[in-house]
C-alpha cells in the first residue's frame, strides 16, 4: 500500500453498523478477515445494518 493516496485506499461495509470505512496500516497482514470498523461494532456483531444511520 506504500504510495496510495487517501482516496484510492480499499474500502469495506462495517458488518455491524453498515458504516463504510478505509484500509489501515494495522491491518494490512489481515485485511481479509477484517468485517467491523471499530472494536464497538466487533462486540456488537449484529450482523445487519442498522438503515437511517
């Protein structure tokens, strides 16, 4: 990912909320596995997105 710019960055649906949200460094070894945006919506595990969020 060295040398992508913001806005060229994959993007994932939060399993969770239904949230959209970005690559991040920490993840780069999992990005696969990776579903929920935050560490709140992994404990959540609704596994619908909530609508009008």
């Amino acid at each position: 990912m060295r040398g992508v710019k913001k806005q060229h960055l994959p993007e994932k649906t939060c399993a969770a909320c239904g949230r959209p949200f970005a690559w991040r460094k920490k993840w780069e070894r999992v990005w696969n596995e990776v579903r929920y945006c935050s560490d709140r919506c992994r404990r959540k595990k609704v596994g619908t997105a909530v609508a009008g969020r």
